[in-house]
C-alpha cells in the first residue's frame, strides 16, 4: 500500500514541513551530483555509524538518503503527515519535536546493533515519530492508499488508524526477527522506524498545544 493523502485540510502553512522537504532534496541533489566513490565516503562521514556513535552524526544522517525510491517515499509520508502534526503543535516546536523523534528513532537502531560499521542514514526514523504523533493526534482520521495485489490495483480510502497500525506492525515485526542479526549487510532499519513510532507517540502529548475550548457567547 502506497499512501496517497488524508482527509483532513492543515488550518495553517506547514512552513516546518516544507523546508525539512526542501532541505532533504537540497542534500540528496548534492548527493546525486557526486560519484560512486564519493557519495560512499560522504555517507560514512556524514551518516550515523553505531560503533563510533556521535551527536554531530546522529543529527546530520536524517537528511541523508540512497536513491530516488528511499527520498521519494519518505518525503511523501512526511508531506502527508507533517502538515497536520505541525498545525498541532506549532512551528517551533513541530521542529523540535522533529529533531528529538528522529534521534530517538536513530538511538533505537543503535542499541538493536551497537558493533555495525555501516553508516545509518534517511528520514525515516524522524518520519516514523510524525506518524506515531498522527496516530493518536487525528485517530478518526482516514487514508487514501494505492493498492496493488496481484493484478487488481485501485485506490482506497481506509482508518488512518488501521493503516498505520498495520506499518507499525510490520516494522515491529520486521525488527525483532532481526533480533541477533548482524547489520553487516545493511537493509532497512526497522528498529528506527518503531523506535520513532513509539516515540512520536510518546513526545506528542508533550508537545500539543493546548486546543481552544469552543465559547458560546449571548448578548444581553
């Protein structure tokens, strides 16, 4: 399932959302410019490497991303999600809460593999803490999703909920089947996107802004 949009309208300019958007393209344009060799070097100087863990690092490999599907996916979730999470929270604490998700997303795929040598890099750990945050922010929310199975293909409008339940699983899942696995290979850090789930569930009700309380007003 590919998620297309929700149903519910931002009240404000997701202006937070947008330039996380653009920064990631700024630096995956930047990536694509380089070669082979050099987009490698770049992406163990810059991506987080678990042995040789650093704050700089930590921060730095969110906005970082190997090929067109991993961005494209990514900033696609992010567009869908973030705007309403942001006109939940605020501008600046959107932002924060942003950058603390994503690093604990990025501390979770640590701990799953402290030994691993192989640069951890992409949005989606942060990404992952936007959904957890919409998942209990908007639960009565749904979700236009592309469906493909087998050769029936169509686009459905199912519960915010069930969807990201069923990712969550899935990542949940993936994860502790890796448990013991070493990340010599590399793959998907399926650690890091429940690690930000989870998170991003916890960290919303700390950053919500307090909803105004609708007033009747008389004349008298």
């Amino acid at each position: 399932m590919i998620p297309l949009r929700d149903v519910i309208p931002s009240r404000t300019t997701p202006w937070v959302t947008l330039a996380i958007i653009c920064l990631n393209v700024a630096v995956f344009t930047f990536e694509i410019a380089l070669s082979p060799d050099n987009r490698t070097q770049f992406f163990f100087a810059y991506g987080l490497i678990p042995a040789h863990f650093s704050w700089a690092t930590a921060v730095s490999s969110m906005f970082l991303h190997d090929g067109w599907l991993h961005i494209g996916g990514n900033m696609l979730s992010l567009w869908i999600f973030g705007d309403n999470v942001e006109d939940r929270l605020g501008h600046v604490r959107f932002l924060i809460f942003y950058l603390l998700v994503g690093l604990a997303a990025v501390l979770a795929q640590t701990a799953s593999d402290p030994a691993s040598t192989l640069p951890l890099i992409g949005a989606s750990g942060a990404i992952a803490g936007v959904m957890g945050a919409y998942f209990v922010t908007f639960p009565t929310s749904r979700v236009l999703v592309l469906v493909f199975l087998f050769f029936f293909v169509d686009v459905v409008e199912i519960p915010a909920l069930l969807y990201l339940g069923f990712w969550f699983l899935l990542q949940l899942v993936e994860g502790v089947g890796r448990i013991g696995m070493s990340g010599a290979t590399g793959g998907v850090a399926f650690w890091a996107h429940a690690g930000g789930f989870l998170s991003g569930i916890a960290g919303v009700w700390l950053f919500k802004k307090p909803e105004r309380q609708r007033v009747e007003w008389w004349n008298t």
